[in-house]
C-alpha cells in the first residue's frame, strides 16, 4: 500500500496543534519550522500523511513550496495529495509546475494524465499519457490509460494503434489481467474492421 493510498484509513487522526513537536513550547516549534529546508518539509509532509494529519500534511508540502519554489519534489508531494483528496484544480496546477521544473520525471506525467482525466479533461489527460509513453515506453500501464482515453473520446482506431504498437508489453501473458487486456485489443480489433 502506498504512502498515499493509506490515508483515508488513517484520516481521523488530527490533533489541535498543527505541525507541533509534542512536549515542545510554541516559540520552539516556530525555531523548528524555520529552520526547516524544503526536503524536510516534504519529509515531515510524508510522516504527516502516514499519522493521518492531512491537513498538516498539505500545509508542510506547500511551506517545502514556498522554502524552495526549484524543488520539483515538492510541488509533486503537493500535486500527488492534493489530487488524490479530489482537489483536483489545485493538484493539476502543482503538477504542472513540477513538470515545469522536471519535465522528465516520468511518474509527473502519469499523476497529471489520471488528475486530468479524474478532472474530465480527456484531451489534455490524452496528452499527458503520450508525454509518458514517448519518455517511458515500456510502462504498459501508461499505454492501456491512454488507449482507454482515446477510445473514450470516439478515437477507436488509434487506440487500437496504440494498443498493439504496446502488445510486445503484454507478453509473456503471466496474469488474468494480461489475458483481459489481450481479449480487449482483439475485441477492439473486431469491432472496428468496418472503421
């Protein structure tokens, strides 16, 4: 389970002083919070998710923001929970600018494709998942995401492109899953002969 797929579990968990040191006076946490450099905000920005803190959480990954607009690290932890709480608008925007300064983190390209589709923007989410396919051409998930895209939108005929310039990422078939995605390419391939 990942670092963020773990906090709704954990979501009641939100304690009256945000990003305190327990036992620790106010003054000493304000010193703390200063002396603090963007990665350890999106360190302390992780504990926080893992404790349940969400809120905190998001106020750590913007403080590694504003502490150092360059950390590509710290706009993506913004973007990635942002995002995964539905404040897509905002997650979106974060990626963007994580992409903007690391246009090559090939994970960016996938989180900003699924915040866009969650958003409804089937073609910038079609955009974002070529951007992946092209930097990572073998994630097989990135190609099944944007041939489902394209199917969504009416453009059969290139997802069935898509789906079988990926199908050598599909064999050897090891899983139902890759069976089912197999069947779906076949079944694609059938229905639009008369395309």
């Amino acid at each position: 389970m990942g670092l963020l797929d773990s906090l709704f579990a954990k979501r009641g968990k939100t304690p009256d002083t945000p990003l305190a040191v327990p036992g620790a006076s106010s003054q000493a946490n304000s010193r703390e919070a200063d002396s603090l450099d963007a990665n350890e905000w999106v360190s302390r920005g992780h504990a926080l998710v893992n404790q349940g803190r969400i809120e905190d959480a998001i106020t750590a990954f913007r403080s590694a923001t504003a502490c150092d607009p360059k950390n590509a690290a710290s706009w993506a932890a913004l973007a990635a929970l942002l995002s995964k709480l539905g404040k897509l608008d905002d997650g979106i925007a974060a990626y963007r600018k994580a992409l903007e300064l690391a246009p090559s983190w090939v994970q960016l390209w996938g989180g900003l494709g699924a915040a866009l589709a969650e958003h409804r923007d089937a073609g910038e989410a079609i955009n974002a998942f070529r951007q992946l396919t092209e930097t990572q051409p073998g994630d097989a998930r990135a190609w099944k995401r944007l041939a489902k895209l394209l199917l969504k939108v009416g453009n059969a005929r290139e997802a069935i492109s898509v789906l079988t310039s990926a199908t050598w990422l599909f064999i050897p078939v090891e899983s139902e899953k890759d069976f089912r995605d197999i069947r779906l390419l076949l079944a694609l391939r059938a229905e639009t002969k008369h395309l």
